[in-house]
C-alpha cells in the first residue's frame, strides 16, 4: 500500500538540490556516470521545447527530506489521428530497491496523468510494466529492437552474460555475423535511382509538414517539428549525432540520425540508427538505402555493435537486409484519454512510429 505520508515534487535546481540529487543517481543507478554530466542534466531536464522557462522535467517523491523515488516526464509534441497535442512520456521511473513493491511508484505514474498531457512511456522494466498496468494504461505492442554483435565478447559481456555462457554462445554468433554479411551484400540497396544524401548541421522548418506528411500512415508519432530535433540531435555536448537528409530530384524523401556510442565502463563501442523518417511511396528499397547508408558509416569506426529499432515489419525487413538479425520487443504503455488504440488501429496502417530518438533511449551513454 502507498505511504500515504510520502508526496511527489517538482524538482528545483540549485547547487544544493542537484548535488543531492545526483547522489541519488549514484545509489540506485551506479553503473550509469553519464547521468551526473551536468550538461547532460541541463539539456534532458531543463531545457525541452514545451517546458516553461521554470519548468523541470523532474519529479521527486519524498518523505520529508528523504528522497525515495523519482521520475522525468519528457514533455513531447505528440501527433495522435493527426491531431497535435502534448505527450508526457515518462521515463527514469526509480524507487529505492528496498521500497520496491511497495506502491510508491504509483504515486509517480498517477502524477504523470496530471500534467495536462497523454501520458505514454516507451522501453519500460518488467516491474514498471506490471506497475502501469495496474495503473489502466494500455500495453501496445509491435515495436522491436533490432541488433548484431559485430564482435560478440563485448556485447556479451555488456548483456551480463558469464564467462562459460560467453565461450558457448559466441562461436554460434560469429557464424550468424559471416551468413548476415553475405545476405546484407546482396540483400541491401545499393544505389536508388534519383535518391542523393547529404550531411545537415540543422533540421529546417520548411520541412515540418513534409515530416508529417510522410508519417501520415502512423496513428501516433512524435511530431518532428525543426525545433524538437534541432533539440535532440544539434544542440547536446556529450554526444555527436550526424543528421542526413534525403532527396529525390530536390524534394526531400527522408531523413536519417545516427551516431557512435561509447560505454564509459564497459569497454563497449555501439553503432546507433537513432532517428529516421522515409517517403512509404517508396517504401522498403527507400529505407533499405537509407540505413545501408547509415550502418556502412558506422562500420567504419570499429563499432562493436549495431542497435536500431523497427515499428513497422516493413522496417524490420530493411534492417535485416542491412544485417541485423537478434531482436527483442520494447514495450511501449499509453494512457487512453480521447481515443482508442483499438479505433486508431482500425483506421491507420500503422499504428506507433518509434525509433531510438522517441522516449529517452538515445540519451543514455
């Protein structure tokens, strides 16, 4: 049962607050030190689009000074049916290890529903699964994560597999990576007629209704506005993101995100495919060549590893013919207010554009 003496805050940053803070981040998340980048912290918590000039993304539940919990509600424009409206996607949801199962962590999802927002989360735990469901939102499925150990020991050693698991595992792993390189060589597209690709230092305002345009057959999707990623990808310090844009004699068809990820612990090198939208006019051959594109550049640098993820089988099937083959679902939770996931389904082709951008998976290390 929830402590009823336990109470849910917003979040105010000062030296003082934030150094207590971030000795919470070192208790519940110690292998996590990207977490205690200051500039990091500025620019996920304090400076989204939709928040107000002294707005925080954070959310603190405590009782008296002792803080117990803790949750980020990233505040993003969320195109629904083709109706605009703010999204509330939570993220970082935390309790104290020995306050699991308690009911404290309700206290969190049941403030995310008073932001005036739709309240949705992406990638969540098996405990946040079970805790948001008790909650009424609603578990939607068909996003997943798509990846290939270029080098198995790393990755497996990352996943948290043992030394006798990892002797079995990787000799099967290498012999999947030498049959994936030769299905990617003459699976993949190669060239597209017409299609050219060119690196941007910013995303451009003209393109917002092309954008939306081409994510038309989607029910719900982040509504990748200049300003929202021109956030994500062109302003952050920690971390480089290349941006290319894609055009087909001028008019741009797509656009792609992707950048290098180092682990600072565990001796880990990823690839990331974080962010892409293409024309469905010219579907899989389209993002096929946009991702080949992608995952040739990454390749280049040593990458230990390549995650990306696939909302749409159609996706799925391109990545897999640029050589990704392990998979695994990522939950996805919304809270129904004005619609139905049953009612947009029926109406959509598709029903959640995700990729690694949406929710907070690209702001990890």
């Amino acid at each position: 049962m929830t402590d009823q003496r336990s109470k849910v805050e917003q979040y105010r940053d000062s030296q003082g607050s934030r150094q207590r803070l971030f000795q919470f981040y070192r208790e519940v998340y110690p292998d996590s030190p990207w977490l205690l980048d200051d500039d990091r912290f500025l620019w996920e918590n304090l400076s989204p689009p939709l928040n107000g000039p002294d707005d925080s993304s954070i959310w603190l539940l405590k009782e008296g000074d002792n803080l117990l919990g803790h949750n980020s509600y990233l505040r993003y424009p969320l195109s629904i049916a083709g109706k605009i409206q703010k999204g509330a996607c939570s993220t970082n949801l935390i309790v104290r290890p020995e306050l699991v199962g308690k009911g404290l962590g309700h206290q969190l999802i049941e403030h995310n529903e008073t932001l005036g927002g739709i309240p949705y989360a992406i990638g969540m735990t098996p405990a946040s699964n079970s805790a948001f469901q008790k909650c009424g939102w609603r578990l939607v499925s068909g996003p997943r994560l798509y990846s290939r150990f270029l080098r198995p020991g790393p990755n497996l050693r990352y996943v948290g597999a043992s030394r006798s698991k990892r002797v079995v595992l990787t000799p099967g792993l290498e012999l999947a990576n030498l049959v994936s390189s030769v299905w990617r060589e003459a699976c993949r597209v190669k060239k597209l007629a017409g299609v050219s690709c060119q690196e941007i230092s910013l995303f451009d305002q003209a393109h917002d209704s092309i954008w939306r345009g081409l994510l038309s057959d989607f029910a719900i999707h982040a509504d990748r506005t200049a300003e929202l990623l021109n956030f994500k990808y062109c302003v952050r310090s920690d971390v480089t993101h290349v941006k290319l844009l894609f055009e087909r004699d001028g008019s741009p068809v797509g656009y792609g995100v992707y950048r290098l990820s180092d682990h600072p612990l565990q001796r880990l090198r990823l690839g990331r495919i974080v962010d892409f939208v293409y024309d469905p006019k010219l579907g899989r051959k389209l993002i096929s060549f946009m991702i080949g594109i992608m995952i040739t550049r990454l390749r280049a640098f040593g990458v230990d590893g390549l995650v990306a993820i696939a909302s749409t089988s159609e996706i799925a099937r391109a990545l897999i013919d640029n050589g990704l083959f392990l998979s695994r679902a990522q939950p996805v939770m919304i809270k129904e207010t004005d619609f139905s996931v049953d009612e947009l389904t029926k109406d959509h082709r598709h029903l959640w554009h995700i990729t690694l951008g949406d929710a907070d998976f690209d702001n990890y290390w």
